[in-house]
C-alpha cells in the first residue's frame, strides 16, 4: 500500500502501526524511503486516542496538511453469535475497525482530509458464520463512513474480498482457503486490486469489490437463493449461446464448436498463428510456448498490436503482463478461462471470473536486476546494458542476436520496467544507486564485465561503475556511452540552459510539466517508441510515470567529484542532437586515465535506435582486445 500511495506521487507518509520495531518491516521501510519519500512509523493502536491525537498535532504543528487517510487495520475474532455472553468477548475485534474508525473519524476532521478511505470486508455485506464480531466491526466501520457522508465529508467504506497475496485471507491454510472457494469466495490479486482501489478512492458510501459466483455462495449459505439475492444469481452465461448462430460473443464463435478435450490445443494453436503473424514468422509451431513474448521479439509496438488484434477476437489480455514478460503459455491459459465463461461455465452453471488464491503469475517473471537474454557460460566478458529514460531490457531487443560467442550480453531492469513493473521506481540518484548496486554485484562478480550507456544510462552506469570500485573492488573493463552527456555536464548552470531551451514557455524542468506538455516535449525530442506511447492510452498511463521519474533523477542530479575510471572510454553522439552536444561527448574524456575515443553519426538524440550496426560494430571492435587478453590470462593460470 505504501508503495502504491508513493508511485502515485506521495511524498510524505506517516505509518501507525503497533509494531514497528520488528527488522523485516525496518528492512522494507529503509527500502521504500529509497523511492523518494519520506515516512515517517509511530508504534501506535489505531484504538490508542491519545497517541493518535498526538501524532496528527505533531503533524499540524510541523506545518504538515493532512492529505487523506488510508485505514487498513483489522482484527479477526472467531466467535459465533450463540457463544458471545459478555460484551468483552466483541472488544478484540471492534478495537481496530470500531474504535480506530471512529477517533480517525474525530481527530482528522479540523483537517479537513481529501480522502477518508476504510478497509471493511464482505463479510459485513454477506455475513460469515464463526466471525460475528469481525461481522459486527466491519458493519460499524461502514456505518461511520456513511455518517460522514451524511455531513458532506469525503469518505468510503471498501468491503473487499480475500485478497490472495496479502492480508488476512494470504495467511490461510490449505483447507480454509479451499473453505472460502466452495463458498463462492474467491480471491482478488493485488494488482487487481489496487487498480480498484485507485477507481474508488474518491467515492462515498459503502462498496463492495469482491469476486464472487453468486448461484454457488447462495447455495452453500442459504441451501436456497435468498429474493435480496435473486437478481445476481441470475446473471450468468446461457451455456447454449456457443451453438447459435446469432451468438454474438467472438469468444463463443470462434472456439464454441471446438471439442473441450480438443480446446486447450485449439487455443494454443491460435495464439502461435498469431504471434508469428506480428513477428513475421512463417512457422508458427517453431515459437516456444514458455519464453516471454518481450524475449521473442517483441518491442512495444508488437506489443500493442497484438493485444489489439487479439482483442478483435474477445480475447482480452492485459498491457502490463505483456509488458512484464507474458509468455504464450500463461496468455493461452487465461484465454481458456475466457473461452470457458463465455461457453458455459463451471459445474455450477457460471462463469469463474478469477482463479482462487492462485498466486500472481508474475512472481514467475525474472525479476533480476540484470537480464541475461542468451546465457553464454563459457564468454571471457558480459557486457551489460543501461537503457535511456523510462527505458527496459527492450531497449536493447536487437542487440541480442548481435553478440558474439565471446561477449555475454546483460540488461539492465530497474525498478518500474518489465517483469518489475509493479515495483516503486527511485527519484534520486544517491537512492537509485545505493538501492542497485547489491542487485547487480553477484552479475559483476561471476565474470568481467563492460559497461554501455544509453542517453541518461550513460550517466548513470558511471556512478554504479564508481560506487562498485569504491565499495568492492570491481570496474569495467572499458566504458561505452551513446547519447550521454558527462557527469561535469550536469551542473546548475547547464540546468538552467535546458530550462530556458527546452521549456522556455513554462520555466520548468521536464518532470514539472504537466501530463500535456511533458507529451510534447517528448515528441519534439523524438522519443523513441513514441507513436506506442503517445498513441496508445494504456501504455502511456503505464509508462509515463516511469518516464517522469527518470527524467526527475536527471535533472536532480548534480555531478560531485570521482577519480577518473581506470577503463578505456568510448562515447558515441548523434550528430544533430540538440540535447547532447560535441563538447558533452568530448567531456567524456576527463572521466578515464587509459584510451578515449569518441564518434560521431548520423542522427538525433536517440539515433541509438538507428544506428544499431554501427554501435555494435564499435562495442565488438573495442572489446575484441580485452577478450583476447583475458583469453591469455586463462591461458597462463592454466599453465601455472
């Protein structure tokens, strides 16, 4: 939940918690400061008046507003309403979600919070039998928020199902988890629902967001359906509409005749044809089923047509797990639920509309600091990429059948990009290296290494390349830049230039603009990939914060003062790039006590993109040397 209030621009957090001493939660904490915010943890009840008083006066007295208020705590008390004989028995439960609502309620209101947002359950909607008094907590919890509303103040009351990898319902055993399945309670993932919760926030009343097959929970709870109930236990899928010719479902009529023994081949089949046909590839059972689509070549263009193009099929898949590494496989396995619910359903008669409690599947994704596309075990040197701003391992897609045998080609993967997409992405600099550099050292240690540097990556491998000598010894064997300005470049002076170059009409720098105008200057530097980003909803409200975040820790940072690096340097500019010129190009040469060389070509700021050939011809040339040593390095150690 922090993580998401800090990717959505918070910059100042306070976290009540009882306990916050713990070192795990210490660990994630020094993690997520990281990320550019500032937090603030009190050991405090949410029940506790006088400490939550404290800590909002404290905030007051700082010259602190009070943004919104996000109450997530809960306490579950098994009890059924027979066994309840003293009004003690509800105390443990209600602490949290009665108690705690209603001094939050009290204590912010000279504030005047944007958002007042509570974390209640279904179970206040649907009742649970052995938890009468966390029913009872969730129902008060909702009651206040609508009390709040009856006065004209901002406030919602969510009632959320199980959600599957955090939370209550996470820490489930076997058997219980299956308990709430056979009821009809499924689990909602967490990307799904905070993509739900960023929809409520600013609503009022009490909603409910839970998964639910509503003929099976009836049957199971009731033996019967309930007349409250009627209406949405009647919704589901007519199991005859995949044979009749008016079916308007494409779902229905493209796979509805197919046998289900003969379904999950057909599907499979479809989704190859499919995927050679963007690809350009003329034999679509030479695809493997289980190599992420991102890894096959697939660049963000690809990727948005062939969601597009699945889409006019009613195949519906999500930009973001393409974006994250989707393979056929996982993507024909979520196609054969949609075929399923849209040509019968379950052994109840409905459609499933999520699988319960199974875990994301991007856990699967590599997640690694640093990508090894084609695994070369036996090649002296791995070269590792630094993508530009907002940039992933995409970036470098064609740069990976380019390799030789003897260059192991990695990728750099922030925070924020690919299979990490859902993680916070840093703002600063400092923070982004102290963040990465554990990531990376088990990649710099198993092997020499050579680092290359697109536009802002220039800069950044630089200070990574820095901090590992200092820290561990390790530097590169030779330092590539293409598009990347020198670190003395970046200074208050050559700040205020940009500014008055670039965005003379606002006086602001990049990452201040509004959404618009950010758009455009990007379209005037010729973004790459800039027809997928500006053209496609979607993909810009995914990446477009991870654009602004980078272009923020560019032009935050400020150059100190390193030694030169003890590794050849070879920097490569475009020729009519406006943004990094010859002399920026030049300054390379003051960072390196051994070769400089320097290159020009044909292009503007991101001729990296065009200039494919010639960039790995430069990378190969260069390192062929140092591959040739090392070769005689090894060469004597086994001779001696």
């Amino acid at each position: 939940m922090v993580e998401w209030l800090i990717n959505r621009g918070a910059r100042r957090l306070v976290l009540l918690n009882r306990d916050v001493a713990d070192g795990a939660k210490q660990e994630r904490l020094e993690a997520l400061r990281r990320l550019g915010a500032e937090i603030a943890a009190h050991a405090v009840d949410i029940a506790d008046q006088v400490g939550v008083e404290r800590i909002l006066g404290d905030l007051s007295e700082a010259g602190h507003q009070l943004g919104g208020i996000i109450h997530t705590a809960g306490v579950v008390q098994d009890a059924t309403l027979g066994s309840i004989k003293e009004a003690s028995e509800l105390e443990h439960a209600l602490r949290a979600k009665l108690q705690g609502t209603l001094i939050l309620d009290n204590a912010s209101r000279r504030f005047s919070p944007d958002f007042f947002v509570c974390f209640s359950s279904v179970s206040a909607l649907l009742g649970m039998k052995g938890q009468a008094a966390y029913v009872a907590a969730n129902a008060a919890m909702n009651r206040i928020v609508e009390g709040r509303n009856a006065e004209g103040l901002p406030g919602v009351s969510i009632e959320w199902g199980p959600w599957a990898e955090t939370g209550m319902a996470s820490g489930l055993d076997e058997r219980l988890r299956k308990r709430l399945t056979d009821f009809g309670l499924l689990a909602i993932r967490n990307r799904e629902a905070l993509e739900r919760l960023e929809s409520l926030c600013a609503s009022t009343g009490t909603l409910t967001a839970a998964p639910i097959l509503w003929r099976r929970f009836c049957k199971k709870q009731y033996g019967q359906t309930p007349a409250w109930l009627t209406p949405l236990s009647n919704v589901q899928k007519n199991p005859q509409a995949a044979n009749d010719d008016e079916a308007t479902d494409p779902l229905a009529r493209l796979f509805g005749p197919v046998a289900p023994s003969e379904r999950s081949q057909a599907i499979e089949s479809f989704l190859r044809g499919e995927v050679a046909r963007v690809l350009g590839i003329a034999d679509p059972d030479c695809l493997p089923m289980d190599e992420a689509l991102n890894q096959m070549g697939f660049d963000s263009l690809a990727t948005i047509e062939f969601r597009n193009e699945l889409a006019k099929t009613g195949i519906k898949v999500s930009l973001q797990k393409l974006v994250m590494g989707a393979s056929i496989a996982e993507i024909a396995a979520d196609t054969e639920t949609q075929v399923t619910a849209a040509v019968g359903g379950d052994a109840d008669g409905e459609a499933v509309p999520t699988a319960p409690f199974l875990a994301d599947s991007a856990q699967g994704y590599d997640k690694s600091a640093v990508i090894i596309p084609r695994p070369k075990p036996d090649a002296p040197i791995r070269l590792i990429g630094f993508p530009y701003a907002g940039g992933g391992p995409l970036v470098f897609q064609r740069w990976i059948d380019r390799m030789p045998d003897h260059i192991e080609f990695g990728i750099l993967q922030m925070p924020g990009r690919s299979a990490r997409l859902e993680e916070g992405f840093w703002m600063r600099m400092e923070d982004m290296v102290d963040g990465i550099v554990p990531e990376m050292l088990p990649f710099l240690k198993e092997k020499p290494f050579a680092f290359l540097g697109f536009c802002y990556g220039g800069v950044q491998a630089f200070e990574i390349a820095q901090r590992v000598r200092r820290d561990h010894g390790l530097e590169p064997e030779h330092f590539f830049v293409a598009g990347g300005r020198s670190p003395q470049i970046y200074n208050n002076d050559q700040f205020a230039i940009d500014v008055q170059q670039f965005n003379h009409e606002t006086g602001k720098s990049e990452h201040e603009l509004d959404e618009s105008a950010f758009v455009e200057m990007l379209k005037e530097v010729n973004f790459a990939n800039n027809k997928a980003l500006f053209e496609d909803p979607e993909m810009r409200a995914m990446m477009l914060p991870i654009i602004q975040a980078d272009y923020e820790i560019n032009n935050a940072y400020r150059y100190g003062s390193h030694p030169p690096l003890d590794a050849p340097i070879t920097a490569i500019g475009g020729r009519i790039d406006p943004y990094v010129t010859g002399d920026h190009i030049i300054g390379w040469k003051e960072h390196t006590t051994k070769q400089f060389k320097a290159h020009f070509c044909a292009g503007d700021h991101f001729f990296m993109e065009h200039q494919i050939e010639l960039l790995t011809r430069i990378v190969i040339e260069n390192l062929q040397p140092v591959v040739q040593r090392l070769a005689a390095e090894g060469e004597r150690q086994l001779a001696g």
